[in-house]
C-alpha cells in the first residue's frame, strides 16, 4: 500500500517519525511535506494528500497539523475522501472499518508519537466491512454529488 503524508510546520516531528515508522513496516510511503523549518498553512497540504488519493498516485493519506482538525477539514472538501481525526485507537479502527476513511488525521499537540503509532497500526490494520456501512458511505458521497453541482 502507497501512503502520503502531508502537515504542516507543527507536526514536521511527528510526521517524520511516523513515516519511518510505516515505511519500516513495509509501507511504500511518500513526502508530501511540510519540511523542518518551512511554514505551511495547513489547507495547503490536506488538498495536496487529497488531491494525491483521487488521482490514483497513493492509496491513503496520513495528514497532521496542531490538533489535526484545520488539516482534515481541508481534506475533507475535496470530493471522495473521507478523513476521520483520531485521538485514539478504537476511533481509528472504526474510521477504517465503518466509514471507509481514506485519511487519518491527528494532532500533534494532542497525541504523542507512541500513541499516533497505534492509531496508525488500528487505522493501516482495519478494513472496510461494507454491507451497511458502504449504504451509509453512499449517503455521504450524495451530499458531495448534490453540493458539486452547482
Ligand atoms: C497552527 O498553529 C495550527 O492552527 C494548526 O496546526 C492546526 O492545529 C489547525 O487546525
């Protein structure tokens, strides 16, 4: 599985370590930034991850800005993606599981790097169950198609 990370410059450590920590378990795993020291605003890369997911170049994306909210909120405005913030394991396995998150998004004041490496392993470990839950996901991508009308 081809994963892209993206933050911004408060989450720079964290994405560093959690990069090297897929890309360690075998994770084809890809830098979308922000890098030490560059200043992001955070729409800025949740677009860019996003953007990534639906044109096919990674399958999913792992975003982190300062609470992890800013960055999937951006994230979430770009049509098929679905980006659930965790703070902790069960909330991530359930975003895999039930909604079909495509991106898992955290905080880096909120979580530290021990407790972002088992959200990742609940999130990269579940899969989707479909049945009800892809009903329920349909739903969503109905609002998308009825508010990318216009
Ligand atoms: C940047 O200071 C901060 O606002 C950002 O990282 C994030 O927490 C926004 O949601």
């Amino acid at each position: 599985m081809k994963v892209g990370f993206g933050c911004d410059h408060a989450a720079v450590e964290l994405k560093d370590q959690l990069l090297a920590y897929l890309a360690e378990k075998g994770y084809e795993c890809v830098d979308y930034g922000a890098a030490a020291g560059e200043k992001v605003d955070y729409p800025v890369k949740g677009q860019a991850v996003a953007e990534a997911i639906c044109r096919g170049e990674i399958d999913k994306g792992v975003l982190l800005c300062g609470t992890g909210i800013g960055i999937s909120l951006a994230a979430n405005k770009v049509p098929g993606i679905r980006a659930a913030v965790c703070s902790e394991p069960y909330s991530a396995r359930m975003a895999a599981e039930h909604n079909n998150a495509n991106i898992i998004a955290m905080g880096a004041r909120v979580v530290g790097s021990e407790l972002a490496k088992t959200i990742l392993d609940a999130f990269f470990g579940a899969e989707f169950l479909g049945g009800r839950h892809a009903d329920r996901v349909a739903l969503i991508t109905k609002i998308e198609e009825k508010y990318s009308k216009s």
